[in-house]
C-alpha cells in the first residue's frame, strides 16, 4: 500500500532563513507520480509541483527546490529566502501507478505547517 | 476563468441527518474528485467522478456518495452523520483522470 510521511508536523523559521520540509514515500510500484500542494489559510490546495518516477533531476522554480532521491524513497522541498507569504501548510502527496492508468487520485502526508516570521 | 467553486462553504449539522456538498469544476474540466481532509491532516480521497460514473473509490462506507451532471458538475452526499464526518470536504477537478488535479476552497463540515 501507499503511504507518505511528512515527519515534520511544525516549523517555524524568521524570514530570509532557508528551509527544507522533509517527504518520505512508500510505494511498490516502479512507475509513480510525486506531488507538492500549498495550503494556505483559504483552505485551497495550490498545486506545486509533480515529478515521476523515472526522473531523478532535481528541479528549481524561483525561491523553490525540490530534491528527488529514490535510493532513500524522499522527495524534499526547499525554500530558499523564506517570506512571510509562505506561511501555510504544505503537503506531500503520492499517486502510484502510470497516469494513464491510475489518473490522478492521490494520496497526502499528514502536511508540515510552516510559520515565517518577519 | 473561474476555477473550482464549492458550496456552501460552511455547514453546521445534526448527528444523523444527511447532507449535500456542490462542486463546480474549473472550465474545460470534466473530472471531478472528492477529498476528506480531518482537522490537522492531511485530505484523504473518497471518489472520483469522469463521464457521470463513478471511476475510483477511496477506503469510505457506503454513506458517502456522489453523483456527475452532465455539465460536469457534481454532489457529495453523506448520509447518517456522524461527528466524525466533521471536515473539510475538498473538490479537484482534471481535464480527464490524467492531469493535474485544481482544487477548490472547501466546504466546512461540522457535525453536532
């Protein structure tokens, strides 16, 4: 079965710090999709980012990483120069399976709340 | 280009009673899934609707059910509520089952 572990339920950190939200997976298919979600006080999830199995790249969009290691099953997310906008709740999801086939039911980790302080 | 809108947005109930969440999708959508997210956790998947049937279902009892309008639209039913349903219902909405999922603000459940 699927499962995502977000171990940090809390963080908090003063602005301009970096910060790095841990996600460790679990999952026996070889083809599976990984997720980023921000939840921010409204209650919407804001689709982050995905990435699939079978692409390790690291990738960087603005102020955001995201860190891809499937030899330990994690898919970290990094902000560099954190602001006071990124306060929310932020959300590792996993959905197993090719796209084609599973479509895009997801399953979410607990979510890491983030707190930035000016 | 409105995007995924719920309604209502809040809702308080009686133990019991049954209740009727409405999600409409983002334009150009016509999938829709139903999230169940707890206070202090993470969203749990309850079902997902794609050409009026219901395509996938997450670990829910069977008072939990949906329904997909023509138009895309669609309803989460819940009946014989218990405290426990109280949460945070969240409607995503997809160009077929294959892409990014656009979530909505939510419609608040609170059961007494």
């Amino acid at each position: 079965a699927q499962k995502v572990t977000q171990a940090q339920t809390e963080i908090s950190v003063v602005e301009k710090e970096d910060v790095t939200l841990d996600c460790v997976y679990e999952t026996r298919d070889t083809t599976y999709y990984l997720f980023w979600y921000k939840q921010p006080p409204s209650g919407e999830l804001v689709f982050l980012i995905r990435r699939n199995s079978f692409d390790e790249q690291n990738e960087i969009s603005g102020r955001y990483s995201w860190n891809f290691q499937k030899s330990t099953s994690s898919f970290n997310f990094t902000i560099t120069a954190s602001q006071v906008v990124d306060s929310a709740v932020y959300f590792c999801a996993l959905s197993e399976g090719s796209f084609l086939v599973a479509g895009n039911m997801l399953t979410f980790g607990g979510g890491t709340r983030l707190m930035v302080k000016p | 280009d409105a995007g995924v809108t719920q309604s209502p947005t809040h809702l308080i109930k009686t133990r019991g009673q049954q209740v009727t969440l409405r999600c409409s999708p983002k334009s150009g959508h016509d999938t829709v899934s139903w999230y169940q997210q707890a206070l202090g956790q993470g969203p749990q998947f309850i079902f997902q609707y794609y050409e009026e049937e219901e395509r996938q279902r997450g670990n829910f009892p069977d008072r939990f059910s949906g329904h997909q309008f023509p138009n895309y639209s669609s309803e989460l039913n819940v009946n014989a509520l218990l405290l426990g349903d109280s949460a945070l219902y969240l409607c995503a909405s997809s160009l077929g089952r294959n892409t990014e999922a656009f979530f909505g603000q939510g419609t608040r459940l609170t059961v007494v």
